[in-house]
C-alpha cells in the first residue's frame, strides 16, 4: 500500500484527539497568507506550522476567483480554468486593488483585465464585474478567505473564526483596512494583521534559533518587501522595512505577453490585445515558460490560437534575464534604503531569507547576493514560508506554547504618518520605521474668530508636499464652541496600533462643550458598507452549505469507491466470505445510486453503510506494520494517502 | 543670485507639543471618534513645551490586587496598569540625565515589551479574573497604550540628538524648527524665518551654496562636471567630520548638565541662571548640528539626483 505522508499519518493516529483538543483550548485560531497569485492558511500543529490543505490535497489556493454557469463563486485551483473559458466571470491579482482608489490604478488596467464597473461614482470603492454582478476589492478578497477558512473547518472539523492575516509590509493604512475588512466579510474575526516578511522571520527563527541581524528579501507575484531583523533571545525587532507594493512575478509575465502580442502580431497579423480568452491563454503559457526557465536553460512556448494557429517562440534563459533586468532591478532601491535606515552595511547582515516564488528565478538570487555580499538562505519554502510564520504569531496571539512562549514580534510603520499644514506640506508626526504601537500627539487652534470647525487631513508617505503622499482620512473637528482665533486647544491623539492601522482620539482642552471629529476615509469601505456586506454572505450561506456538503459528499464517494477497487485488487480481498464480498457489492451499487441525487443525507448514510461493511477489507489490507497503528480504521481512512487530508473523512464544516 | 540653503523662513507659530498631558482617552476606531471634553480643565496657556509633567504618584495602588501600583506592571499579580502620565525618563524610571546606558536601556525596552505588548495581552484578563470581559478590554486597551508609551520612549531616549532634545523640552525649550518642512511651510506662507547660519560657518556655506547652484544648472543642461562633483563630496565630508565633531561637543555638555542634576540630587542648589546657561549651551550645539545636518542633506539630494 502507498506510504503515508509523515504530516498525515501524524494526523491520522492518535494525534487526532490531542489535536482537536488543543486547537479547541485555542480557539482554533488559524494563519493565513493573502496572496497576490496564491494563498494559503496554516496552523500550529504542536510545536510546529503545517499547511491545511485544500480539498484537492493541495496547499496552494490559487487566489482567482470566478462565477460559475450557476452565478456562484468559485475560488481557487475550480476557478483557474474559467479565466481562459469566460474570462470576463473571472479575476485574478485583485490583492493589486486592493485599498485603492480609481486614481491609483489607471496603470494596472493597462495590464489587468479588470473590469471596473461602469457606474462607478469618483471617490467611491473600486468594484469589479463579474457576469452581470459586480464585487468590491474586499468582497473577492473575501471569497478567497472563506474558501481558506472552509478549508480549514473541513480539517477541524469544527469552524474556524479567528485568524492572523499577512500583509505587505509596505502596504498603507488602507490597503490593510480593506485587508481587515475582507476578514470580517469573510466571518473571520482578524486577531492581528502581520507584515509577511515578518511573518517568514518567525517561521525562520523558529527553526533556527540563534541571535543576529537578518533580511527578508520576499519577492512575490505582485508585491515586493525588505525587511532587516534583529533577533534577539526570542524577541523579533525590526529595524527598516521598505518596498514596492506593485512590483512582483505579475510584471514579469506582462512583460513577457506584451511580448507576445506584439509578435503575434507582427509575425502573424493577428491583433489579440482585445481577445481577452487568447490573451489568457498566453499568459497561462508564459507563467509556464518563467517557471521553466528557472531549472532551463531555454524553454519553446506554443500557444494555440483563435483560428487555429500557433505562436511558437524559443526563450532562452540569457534573453529572459536580459527582458527581466529592469523589473528585478527595481528591488534595488527599497534594499538600499532599508540599509540606510537601519543604520547598517550589507557585511552586517548575517542573513538573508529568499520569500516568495519569483525568489526561486536564479538572476533573482543572484542580484541578493551581490546587493548583500553572500549567498541567500534558500532552505525554506519561498511559498509556504509565509503561512507557516502567520500560523505562529495565531499561536504566540492564543496564549502561547512551549515554542512559543518566548517569541515576541516587534514590527514598524513602513510609512512616516503626516498631517497637512498650511502651504500644502506634510508635517511628519510619526516617522517611518517607528516601532508600533507608536504615538504622537498634536495641539490644533482655530484661525479666525469663532470658528466652529477644524479640519486636519492625515497622510501616509514620505514626500514633503501634500499632494505627493498618500490621503488617508480627513477629519473635521466639529461643533468648537465660538471663541476667539487660536484660543481653541484641540488635542489629536495619533495611535498607529499593533497592525499598522491607524486611531485617532481626540479633545477639546479649553471649552466644556461636547464637539464630535468626523472621519471620511479617503479609500475605502465604512462601517455599514461591510456590516452589509457581511449579511450579504449570511442570506446565501445556507444554500451554499447544502451544495457544498453534497460536492463533499460525492468527492467521498470518489475516494471511497476508488479505495474499493484497489482493495479487490489485493490479496486481501481473497480471505473474504463470499457473504461479506456480496454484501460489500450491494451496498456499492447503493452508494452508486444515491450518489448523483441532491440528497447529502442520502449519500452520506450510503457512504456510512459501505465504510462500515469494508472495514474488515480495510484491516486485512495492511500490513502488520502500519495494522497497530491502524487498528479500527475503516478502509476509506487506510487508504488515505493520496486522497484529501483532513483528519476526519468527511469533516463537517459548521458555520454561524 | 539666490541661495537657496540660505533662505531661512520662520514657520507660523503653531501650538505643538510631543507628549500627552492628559491621560489617554479611550481609541475609538479611525472611523468614528468622538471628542471627550474635559470640564473646566485650566491648561497651561503657553505654546512652548509643558515642563509641568505630574510626578508620578507613587501612592497609588494597582487596580487589580491592590498592591503598590508599579508605572506599567503589577509585579504582583502580573497585570497591566492604565497608563500614567509620566514623562520618558521617568517611564524608564531614570534620572533627567543624558549620559545614558544604550545596552541596558534596550534590555529595559525588551523586558517591558515582553510585559506591555498586546500581543501577549491578546488575551488578558481572561486568566484569573473569571474571563470579566470589561476588565479584559480595559487591559487590552491599556496594554496598547502603554506599549506605544514605551516604543515612543524608547526611540526617543536610545539616540543621542532626540533624547538632548526631548530632554530640553521638559525643561521649557522651544528648540528652532530647523527641519525641511519647517523651512518649506515658511516659504509657503512668506514669513521670515530666524537666521541661525553659525557665523563661522558663513562664508564656506555660501560658497557651497554657489556651487550646489552650478552643479543643478549643469544638471538642467545635462552636462557633467566630475571636477565640481568631487569638490562637492569633499566639501561633504567635511561636513560630516563638523557634524561629528559637534555631537562630541554636545557629549562633554552632558557631563556638565549630568553633574548639575546629582548635585541637585544630593541636595545642593543649583541656581536658575546655572540651569539656563547649561541649557543654552546645548541648544547652540543642537542648532548648529542642526544646520550643517540640512546642509548634508540638500548636498546628497544634488549629488544623487
């Protein structure tokens, strides 16, 4: 029989009840990497973080997003193939728009296939059409969580509510707003937002523990960030964080397909740049060719096109690194400046950890290692890495454990926080690099006489002026009872809390009248909007459970009956009765029959009957070895090394 | 011709202030905050710094198990305390005096973030109290603001130019705003700002100046000239050297100032005037540093771009 995998057999034995029993003590709290082209959610399994798998047994969930022939959301690995069949059903990358405004990303559409919605108002949240329906940033961020948390709650068995989520380091305070925002859509209560290259020390340091200055160099598919550590006796401080939050593996391929079209249409005369199916095809191809060239040193593409013809292109890997040269090369400057700001040489770094997958092209690896002088820690998984470091700060955030229990994070602001003062400037109040939670405290006046407002506008950049950084909110000071110009004495408490998000507390010093401050966020969702949001998700999650447990219920199906024909096949099968082979039949061919009906009760109870007659099948199956730590299985979990990897055959997700 | 570095603009006046006086108020999130209004509350009229910082009140007793209450942590019952009104020296429970251990304020500063961080008050409360949730959300809240209490505190007192100047605040100082954005604002609203250009500095400043201007017109051009580059780096260390050379300088005034205050300590007065003139003598050094430090700045800026 196949050989289990070291991390299921470990589920599958008497870690079982250990496990649910610890992770119910901590709520269950789960980490989950957001990515910009895959995303994954981890957990603490005692005293290290494993990656909960999908339902396809795959740790990756691609972080697309589609509407099926039925208009229902399908995420991940199902939705992938919609982009090159519907594409206009389908989006990918949206992590890109995420706490942006229209403004912003005029340069992304050029590149993006997203379809902003047509009635979009100025100043309004970004939505995207899919079908004939159109989704916020957050709303498919949200889609991307929920299938995460489903997939974890099939592997508790129980529901998951609480979760860590990673971020970019550079991202701003919008950008992790809606990032918050996405989570309580997606019915997740979002404990702490953590940087993700934070987030990779943890899971490093866990492994390694030793003290030292340490950078995380994380190139993912559409964000870049560098983060240079000190660890110190448990204690994970950093120093400088800068980078780029549009710079990734999304600009190689748009390289590499602007490429492509021109050629096609220069060599073919085909014009394809509004063929959004042919242009997805490409781009499927290219991402394919970029992963090749990594281990090859020249690759072939060949892509069908509408009307029969192929593009056909040789890539070598010299030509790739040439084409790729600029994109890389923006990876520079965010390095350079980190180093700066932490005060440092690049022979200080005793360092350095590669993070995300464009991390694994060796012109990548080449250029950390003339920016820091030595070769890159490249031992982790670039993709995992991540999830596995969110997983620890859900277990350092639960209350700890024994690996836990001395590690504490101490992460910065990426952005200096400013206010506008007169003349358009930014005044700096909290300065980037700042360990959070950080503060800052202002004193406000009014200019004329009897002036009952005060309006402050709150920045998040590092530009002198105004204009140039980026608006977060603007708040007015309101109701100031009348008095003369600058007799007023307004208190402004800045608080940048443990997730890079800004609060603001206020007082009015001098009068004894109630005043209230008004805030309108520059981007981004209010209160309502997600509340309604979130209701949104509790009307379908009914009907969306019932159909998710019958899809669950026949992939079971699947397995089970898969796992029975292997089983006829063995030795085993010989030492039956021929009552119990004939019992075993019927109930197959009942399995069978109730399988295709909408009725999950039905399956399920066939499912039970047939699991229950095959179990003497399933112990003589193995052999003695693995039989005593089998004992009492049932056949369908004897055969489970291929299969999905939950602990319980059909975890039943439960959702409030 | 214009030399820029040398327009220097006073900013309007504008009340500012670097440390809470009040005990924080509750956060509320970004999105909706309400003013809390504090009933006839006399307040220190002047626009400079407060140096009135309350004393911490060493009577008080912890909230929890009524122990002596500690500033940050009861050792006693291992719970966080509201934040207190202190200032940074006393958060750290040290002397007003500049000479500082760096190594073991940070392993002060590590220490308390192990006690103080929310992260490890995630779940406060919930441990002996009966899981009372107002009291959880009280420590949770105060935990968030004693840990950005003590990251403010620590940024400020480890580098050697904040915690001069932080320390000069608590004594009254209104230090000149010398930085970019001052110098900019100014420019904006067309006042006259102070013209603190050290005079010894004077003329090699204006020659830099004039150099930085023929170094930008060639840019504009887009000429090279290596021979005005180099003279122009050279002139930048040796700025780099002064800058040096006055945080020395403002290392010995420490002594000075250090000496003052255990003297004060050991019970012997210290009059105003000699308290005023040790304070004087730093701000000098700090204006000057200040000036040569916006110097190197505006050179890298022209030199890089």
């Amino acid at each position: 029989m196949k050989q289990f995998e070291p991390k299921v057999l470990q589920l599958h034995n008497y870690e079982i009840t250990k496990l649910l029993n610890y992770t119910m003590a901590t709520d269950r709290i789960v980490g989950i990497d957001l990515g910009t082209t895959n995303s994954l959610v981890a957990f603490m399994q005692g005293e290290s973080p494993v990656v909960i798998p999908g339902e396809d047994g795959l740790n990756l969930v691609p972080s697309v997003v589609a509407l099926d022939e039925k208009n229902q959301p399908v995420v991940g690995n199902a939705a992938r193939k919609y982009l090159t069949e519907t594409p206009e059903r389908a989006v990918y990358s949206i992590k890109r728009l995420m706490g942006r405004g229209v403004d912003d990303v005029q340069e992304e559409l050029k590149y993006f296939p997203f379809r902003l919605a047509k009635d979009l108002q100025a100043g309004e949240v970004l939505r995207i059409t899919l079908g004939d329906k159109t989704f916020t940033p957050p709303e498919i961020s949200a889609l991307i969580l929920r299938q995460l948390k489903r997939n974890a709650e099939r592997f508790f068995a129980a529901p998951v509510t609480k979760a860590v989520i990673t971020v970019p380091a550079y991202f701003n305070d919008a950008q992790r707003q809606a990032t918050k925002d996405a989570g309580r859509i997606a019915g997740l209560e979002v404990l702490r937002l953590v940087n993700e290259p934070t987030a990779a020390s943890l899971a490093y340091g866990l492994d390694k523990k030793q003290n030292g200055i340490v950078a995380v160099y994380d190139l993912g598919g559409g964000t870049f960030d560098i983060s240079i550590l000190k660890l110190h006796d448990g204690i994970f401080e950093v120093i400088a964080t800068n980078g780029d939050t549009h710079l990734g593996g999304d600009d190689i391929d748009n390289l590499l397909i602007t490429i492509a079209l021109d050629d096609t249409l220069g060599d073919l005369g085909l014009d394809l740049r509004r063929n959004p199916e042919a242009v997805q095809a490409i781009r499927k191809a290219v991402i394919e060719a970029k992963i090749a060239l990594s281990s090859q040193p020249s690759v072939k593409l060949d892509v069908e096109l509408p009307g029969g013809k192929h593009y056909l292109r040789e890539i070598t890997r010299e030509q790739f690194e040439q084409l790729i040269q600029p994109v890389i090369d923006r990876t520079i400057g965010p390095c350079k400046q980190a180093l700066k700001d932490a005060g440092l040489k690049p022979e200080q770094i005793e360092e350095v950890v590669l993070v995300g997958g464009s991390t694994r092209i060796p012109k990548v690896r080449a250029l950390v290692k003339e920016l820091f002088h030595r070769e890159p820690h490249t031992d982790l998984n670039p993709d995992e890495v991540v999830a596995l470091g969110a997983a620890v700060q859900a277990n350092i955030l639960g209350g700890g454990s024994e690996a836990t229990e001395n590690m504490l994070l101490l992460d910065v602001t990426p952005l200096s926080l400013g206010i506008e003062v007169a003349g358009g400037v930014t005044d700096k109040v909290i300065l980037r690099n700042s360990t959070i939670p950080a503060s800052a405290t202002q004193f406000y006046t009014t200019q004329i006489d009897g002036q009952a407002n005060v309006a402050i506008h709150v920045l998040q950049g590092e530009r002198e002026l105004a204009k140039d950084c980026r608006s977060l909110a603007r708040f007015d000071l309101k109701g100031i009872p009348p008095m003369a110009a600058g007799m007023a004495r307004i208190e402004v408490k800045f608080l940048i809390d443990a997730n890079g998000i800004l609060n603001v507390s206020a007082r009015e010093q001098r009068s004894g009248k109630e005043s209230e401050i008004q805030v309108q966020p520059s981007y981004g969702l209010t209160d309502e909007q997600v509340e309604g949001m979130i209701l949104d998700s509790f009307d379908s999650a009914e009907e969306d459970f019932r159909q998710r447990q019958i899809i669950e219920a026949r992939n079971e199906t699947a397995t089970i009956l898969a796992a029975l024909d292997k089983g006829k096949k063995s030795p085993a099968w010989g030492h039956l009765t021929t009552d119990e082979k004939k019992k075993i039949a019927k109930m197959e061919k009942a399995l069978a029959a109730v399988n295709n009906e909408d009725d999950y009760q039905a399956i399920r109870k066939a499912i039970e009957a047939l699991n229950q007659g095959s179990t003497r099948l399933a112990e003589l199956m193995m052999d003695t070895a693995v039989s005593t730590a089998l004992k009492g299985k049932t056949m369908e979990e004897a055969d489970m090394g291929e299969g999905p990897t939950a602990p319980h055959p059909m975890a039943k997700a439960e959702f409030e | 011709m214009v030399c820029v570095v040398l327009n220097v603009w006073r900013g309007r006046p504008r009340p500012r202030n670097l440390t809470t006086t009040q005990p924080p108020v509750p956060t509320d999130s970004a999105r909706v905050c309400r003013v809390v209004v504090n009933e006839g509350k006399n307040l220190n009229t002047s626009t400079t710094m407060t140096t009135a910082k309350p004393a911490f009140d060493e009577t008080q007793s912890c909230w929890s198990c009524g122990a002596p209450r500690p500033i940050h942590f009861c050792e006693a019952c291992g719970k966080v305390q509201p934040p207190a009104s202190v200032d940074y020296f006393t958060f750290f429970r040290l002397p007003r005096k500049l000479n500082l251990d760096v190594p073991a304020l940070e392993k002060d500063f590590y220490d308390l973030s192990r006690k103080l961080h929310p992260d490890l008050n995630a779940r406060a409360g919930g441990k002996d109290t009966g899981g009372k949730e107002q009291e959880k959300e009280n420590e949770q809240e105060w935990s968030l603001q004693q840990s950005s209490q003590l990251n403010d505190a620590y940024r400020t007192l480890k580098d050697p130019i904040k915690r001069t100047q932080y320390l000069l605040q608590l004594e009254g100082v209104e230090l000149e705003e010398q930085s970019k954005t001052a110098t900019e604002q100014a420019r904006s609203t067309g006042q006259l700002k102070k013209q603190i250009v050290p005079p010894d500095l004077l003329e090699e400043v204006f020659e830099l100046n004039m150099q930085l201007e023929e170094l930008r017109m060639h840019k504009k051009m887009g000429e090279d000239d290596p021979a005005l580059i180099d003279e122009i780096g050279r002139q930048k260390l040796e700025l780099e050297e002064k800058q040096e050379a006055l945080l020395q300088e403002l290392k010995t005034r420490w002594k000075m100032w250090d000496g003052m205050i255990q003297r004060e300590h050991n019970g012997q007065p210290v009059s105003e005037e000699e308290r005023r003139q040790e304070r004087d003598k730093m701000v000098d050094i700090l204006n000057r540093r200040n000036y040569i430090r916006n110097l190197v700045r505006d050179v890298s800026e022209v030199l890089e771009n």
